[in-house]
C-alpha cells in the first residue's frame, strides 16, 4: 500500500498572461509506516503539493497513484457546515467516509471536550473551539496516510499534550506527510524528510543532512 507521484507538475496562470510553474517533475513514492517531512520557504509549493496529495487539486500533468486511504490536512475546518451543530458536522463527515455515526461522534465528543458546544451550530464557536473540533474528527477517523500543514499545537496546553500523544499513536501505525518549517518538528515525528525548492523535491533519508539543505536556502 504506498502513494506515489510520477513526474506531477502545476502550473497556475497569472495576471499578464504568464504562467508560474509551483512543481516541477516531482517523483516521489511514500508506503504505510514511513514518516516523511517537507521543508521549504514560504511560497515554495507545499500546500499546493498537499492539496495534490489529497485529491483536493489536480496535477497540470503526471500521475498520482493511491492506494490507500489519505486524510484531509490534519485539523482542516473548511469543510464544516456553520449553520450545523458542531455533532451534525460530525454526522456528515462520519457518513462520507463510511465511519459508525455513534462511535466516531463520541470519540470526538470525547477527546474535543466541548461540552453543551457540541450541540450547537458551529456560528456560536470560538475560533479555539473550532480548531479543538477540526482536530478531533481528524483523529476520530482512521487513515492510512494523514497529512499535516504545520498545526501539531491547536490548542491549550492540556490539549495539546492528549493531541501530540494521540498524533504520535497514529503516526507509528500509519504513513505520514508533515509539512512544516520546524525542525524540531521534523525530528520528533519524522523518518526521512524532503525539500520543496523551485518546483523540485529532493529527499534525504538523513534528517540532518535535509534540515542543512533547507537552512542553506
């Protein structure tokens, strides 16, 4: 079961008429079990690859090939409904991804410890309550792969630590593709790591020797 891109390029077009090239012949293959970290400078693409790895864009050409489950980016709310109850979104979500309605709610209710909340439309939440909720159905709902745009923190101190713990369990059991600046980061939960620099990703199976690529940029 792995993920794998086969020479995968975006382009996006830009005012003027011009066109800016964000990846260029990324190759890559990535298999349950394996950590992978992306480093790059801000604006290098990195979200735009996770958005490719998600099935959320399409590539301008090459191949993306799945075979296994991928989430969404870990703590993702833009798919919430502000007019449901934050118990509803849990529902719908549940039923898209094929997940027992009762149990993923009440793993959620459990872990995002939200109270009456959780029975309210979405409108009436924080902005830290709606991240607490966004994490949790991210972890309420099993994946062979998870992605991460930078969040591991989402929230208070007491929180964060069940999060990181409940992270680190899936992570030892799943694939997993972080991306972030930080190399703290890249060593507590990655294997190998890779650099997103002018379109092209080259990986490092030695943490350090990525880590003094992406400080080199």
């Amino acid at each position: 079961m792995g993920l794998e891109l086969i020479n995968v390029h975006k382009s996006y077009r830009v005012r003027g008429g011009g066109v800016r090239e964000v990846l260029r012949g990324v190759t890559a293959r990535i298999r349950r079990g394996e950590a992978v970290g992306i480093l790059g400078r801000n604006g290098a693409g990195k979200s735009t690859l996770l958005r490719i790895l998600a099935g959320v864009e399409l590539p301008s050409s090459g191949v993306v090939r799945r075979s296994m489950s991928i989430s969404w980016p870990l703590g993702f709310s833009g798919a919430f409904q502000s007019a449901l109850t934050g118990a509803d979104n849990v529902r719908f979500i549940a039923r898209i991804y094929g997940r027992p309605v009762d149990r993923t709610l009440g793993l959620v209710e459990s872990f995002a410890e939200l109270g009456e909340y959780l029975r309210m439309p979405l409108a009436s939440y924080s902005s830290g309550m709606r991240s607490r909720l966004a994490f949790a159905v991210s972890l309420a709902i099993d994946f062979d792969c998870y992605l991460v745009d930078e969040a591991i923190a989402p929230g208070d101190a007491r929180f964060n630590e069940r999060f990181r713990a409940a992270f680190a369990e899936r992570a030892r059991r799943s694939a997993l593709i972080l991306v972030t600046h930080s190399a703290t980061t890249v060593r507590a939960y990655c294997t190998s790591a890779a650099v997103l620099d002018g379109g092209v990703l080259t990986f490092h199976e030695d943490i350090d020797e990525a880590l003094a690529t992406y400080n080199a940029l």
